[in-house]
C-alpha cells in the first residue's frame, strides 16, 4: 500500500475514534441537548473526512497502469510509453496542459489548460467521473 494511503486511512482512523469518543461523552454527561450535539457532531465528522479525502484524491495523479487496473481494462500489457504517461481524474487540477482522453471510451478527448479542473466523460450519452490519460503526440 502507497504511503500516502496509509496516511489518509490513518488520519481518517483518528478522526473516527475522536468522533466515538466525543459521542460516549455527551451521552455520559446527559445534557438534554445531547442528541441535538450528536447530530451536530456526525455532521462535523462527515464533512471534514470529505474533505479530507477529496483534497488528497485531488492532489494525487496515478499512473496509467493503476489506472488501467482501477477501471478494469482488459488491455494485457501497455507499450512503455503508455506506462510513463500520466492520468488523472475527473475533478482534479490539471498540471500539464495538452489533450486528455477518456481510459473508457478512446473517442472522447478533453484539451486542458493548467489550473483547470478536469470534467466527467460524457461518453455512452450520461456523464460519468473519468481517468483522464495525456495523449502522447
């Protein structure tokens, strides 16, 4: 496992024994508000780890072969230059500008300029969140 897995799923980890030990807590106390502070509490809880794995999925390209592997393409084996290209997904930061295709559906292309963030394919008529891979040229 990446170590910058292992460090999100830690960091998630903590926020979760933080949320159990705060709801033992304010039920141990029995203010008459206590249910309304749960709520209120769970609420925290599901908007920072959002927002935690959303920037770290944000901040993180993967290779084209992870990202082969996360989409379940049966392609057996990829060229080298398919393998030093980069992917990206939808809603990240583009870092390089140039065409981007889908991994799913080779005719839809995206040109991307940096600071832009990338869309969902629009292949098979709905939208769909992508692994968008730099087109070598």
């Amino acid at each position: 496992m990446k170590q910058a897995v292992r460090k999100i799923l830690v960091y998630t980890g903590i926020l979760t024994l933080i949320l159990i030990v705060a709801l033992i807590i304010a039920n141990t106390v029995g203010s008459g508000s206590a249910a309304l502070f749960n709520i209120v509490l769970i609420v925290v809880y599901i908007i920072v780890v959002y927002l935690l794995w959303r920037t770290f999925l944000t901040k993180n390209t993967i290779s084209l072969c992870d990202a082969l592997k996360q989409c379940g393409s049966k392609k057996a084996v990829a060229s080298k230059d398919e393998q030093e290209a980069t992917a990206t997904r939808t809603g990240s930061v583009c870092t390089q500008s140039g065409t981007y295709v889908c991994s799913e559906h080779d005719d839809k292309t995206v040109d991307m300029e940096e600071g832009k963030r990338f869309p969902p394919c629009r292949g098979d008529g709905k939208g769909h969140s992508a692994i968008w891979v730099l087109q070598q040229e």
